[in-house]
C-alpha cells in the first residue's frame, strides 16, 4: 500500500503547483476550462509515457547519444589542438596509477558550447531545424490550442537559447497580446537549447545514464507544462498567427552561419565560465558569513544547508523520498537562486547513494530548465532590446516568468516521478 502511494506522490506537487499558480494569477475569474487543464495535465504524461516507457520511442531518442559522442570526440579534437593536454591531449608527463587524467571544464566540456552552436546555426540555415520547430510548433497549436507565435517559440525554444528563441518571433512582439509575452517568456525559462542540453548531458552522463535521452525528454514535457502554467498565470487572448514572411532568425549563407553561430557560441562559453566563477565565488562568501553564526544541530549553516531545508518540502511534494529530499532541495534552490549547471556540477559531485533510481531522475528533470535570477535579466534584456516599447511590461513579467519556469519544471518532474518504476 505504501509502495502504491509513494508512486503517486508526485500527484501532490501536481496540485500544489497548479493552486499556487492559479493563487497568482493576475483574474482568477478568467481562466482556461477545466477540460483544457485535464487535457494539458494529460498531454505531459501522454509524452512521459510515450517517451520513457515505450522502448521503441526511448531508444531512437537513445541514439541522440552517438550524435553527442560524435560531436564531442571532434570538439576533443579542436580543443586538444588548442590547449594541449588541457584541452584533453595526451599528457606530457606520467601520472600516479591510482590517479585519474585532469578534467578542466572550461577546456574540455564547455567547448562543446561553441561547436554545437555552430552546428545548429548551419542547421537553421539549411532550414533542417526550421521544418523540426514546425513541427512541433504545429503539434502545439493542434493538442493545445496555442497561437501560432506561442507555438513557434515553444518549438524554437527546444533547440536556441534564451537570447537566441526570441529572434523567431521578434516580427510578432509589437502586436502579441500579454498572455502570449508571457507563455513565450516561460517557454524560455522552462526548457534549456541544444548546446546547453549536450554541455549538461556530457557532464552528466557518468552519473545519470543516457543523460541525453532524459535531457530532450525533460524540454519536451515541459511545454505543455509551461503553457498550462503560464495560462493559469496571465489567462487572455492568443491568437496571433504566424507568417511566412515575416523576417526572423536568418543568416546570409552557410559560411555566415557558421561564424555567427560560433560567435554566438563564444558569448555563451565565456558567459557560463563567468556565472560558475562569480556564483561559486559568492556562494563561497555567503557560507564563511553563516560560520560566523552559532552552530545548528552541530554542524555550520551554510546556503546548501539552508536551501535543502527550504525546498526539500518541495521537493518531496513532486515524488523525492523524503530521506532525500534534503539534497534534493539543495539543489533546486542552486538551480533556482543561482544555476541550473551550477546544480547539474553539485549532482555529479555527491556521493553515488545519495539518491534512489527515482529521486535522482525527478532532480534530473526539474532541474532541466533556465529558470534562475541572471536568466531573467537575459530575457528582459533580449525582448526589450526587440520591442523598446515593451520594455517595461516584460520587465514588470520577469520575476513572474522566472517562478512559472520553476513550477513548469518540477510539474515536469512530479510527472517523470508518477510514471516511473523503480
């Protein structure tokens, strides 16, 4: 009996999610039908189902993996090139049997950034991942009734950042009305891109298997999560259509695509090297403030501490065991104050038993979005650049984007939670 409810305990963050979002909506009296709701609830765990239980489905999303081996032996290639053994060459020197070849994360992973970014630039350009979010974006607007501008972005936001998604449908900001802003401001906290998706799958793959397969599955079940969210939000009008010709995310040729998306890819591997750099640093500076202050149960307060015991009540609502909802917590507090890499390096860092099977794959998964502080910056920073004349509204949806974006991804994991069997 207790096994059967523990599998369905997810069920519990499911409804508090959704009362909490429905709490904050801007006219509670002007909300989707009920019908909509069970229907968006159903279309996560129709995709969860079909996606993870199903080992046809699961294993061709499976074979992403040798595209990401691939891709990350010819990035070795380059960055060994470049930096040498940093880079991941040979050694120039001999090294104790027991002890393992330096990893240098700026060298030897974040790399991959740039090469990806390059490669999904190409790809737009030979409209390969045009006709992708097409797709997706017409499957949007078929089981879930959204706008042709909320589908696009939700397709877009599978494969570009938050700085590049907005690009897609910049011709349309103008004249979007305030429920669409904020479904496509969500959408972009509440999936992470290719590049980013293929930098947490190679560090994570040591710890979760088949990290890229649960990466792709993660985006894909959080945008009828974010949509349903967002709607019970800012409930309005979404119905701007799209056009064909409409100027959006274009490049000159092949060779163009290539630079800008490598120049892109530059800004975002320097970016993430100076947000680990500055967060680890502050986080170091927070926890020798908190030592100053008396112990607690014999043991020195620190940020991961006060996190796990915040969030691990959340955490245990959406399917963690409780005995591990405490580091679980931890986590999605880094990844919502600070990170969501930051989160993925401490995951990888912890002891092998300090999750379950199940609590390790809900952490996995909610904490797969871009919903942290500095994301929020980037997106009001993004739009307002496209549309000066919004400004201000996107700035005043920030914050309420950045809470949806959390509560879309630990939706996704209370579902991830609810149809796996351990």
């Amino acid at each position: 009996m207790l096994d059967i409810l523990s599998q369905f305990q997810g069920l519990i963050g499911i409804i508090f999610i959704l009362a909490c979002a429905w709490l904050l909506s801007e006219n509670r009296r002007d909300l989707p039908s009920w019908k909509w709701i069970a229907g968006a609830i159903a279309a996560q765990f129709i995709l969860a189902l079909v996606i993870v239980r199903v080992p046809f489905i699961w294993d061709i999303i499976g074979l992403a993996n040798n595209g990401v081996q691939a891709i990350e032996r010819a990035t070795l290639a380059g960055s060994s090139y470049m930096f040498g053994y940093l880079g991941g060459a040979d050694l120039p020197f001999a090294v104790k049997e027991s002890a393992q070849p330096p990893l240098i994360i700026a060298f030897q992973i974040l790399p991959l950034v740039i090469v990806f970014s390059a490669l999904a630039a190409l790809l737009w350009h030979w409209r390969v991942l045009q006709m992708i979010v097409k797709g997706l974006s017409w499957a949007l607007q078929k089981t879930l009734g959204v706008s042709g501008v909320v589908g696009l972005s939700g397709g877009a936001n599978i494969f570009l950042g938050v700085v590049e998604s907005p690009l897609v449908v910049r011709a349309y900001f103008e004249r979007m009305s305030r429920a669409e802003l904020f479904a496509i401001m969500v959408l972009a906290m509440s999936t992470i891109s290719g590049a980013i998706l293929v930098l947490y799958a190679t560090t994570l793959e040591k710890t979760v298997p088949n990290a890229v397969g649960h990466m792709i599955s993660a985006s894909l079940i959080s945008l009828p999560a974010a949509i349903l969210i967002a709607r019970l939000m800012v409930p309005g009008l979404s119905d701007t259509k799209t056009d064909q010709d409409e100027p959006g995310l274009k490049y000159e040729g092949s060779f163009d695509a290539i630079i800008k998306g490598t120049m892109d890819g530059v800004q975002l591997f320097l970016a993430v090297i100076a947000v680990i750099i500055v967060i680890f640093a502050l986080v170091a500076l927070v926890d020798q403030i908190l030592a100053a202050l008396p112990l607690v149960a014999g043991d020195e307060l620190t940020l991961k501490r006060l996190f796990g015991w915040i969030f691990a009540p959340l955490m245990w609502m959406i399917g963690v065991p409780w005995e591990e909802a405490g580091a679980a917590g931890s986590l999605m507090g880094t990844k919502a104050i600070l990170n969501e890499y930051v989160a993925y390096l401490e995951l990888v860092a912890l002891p092998a038993d300090t999750f379950g099977t199940k609590g390790q794959l809900i952490v996995t998964y909610a904490l797969c979005g871009f919903a942290n502080l500095a994301s929020v910056g980037l997106i009001i920073s993004t739009i307002g650049t496209l549309s000066p004349d919004r400004r201000a509204e996107v700035a005043g949806l920030g914050m309420k984007s950045w809470f949806a974006g959390n509560c879309a991804t630990m939706m996704t994991g209370a579902v991830i939670g609810v149809v796996t069997w351990v």
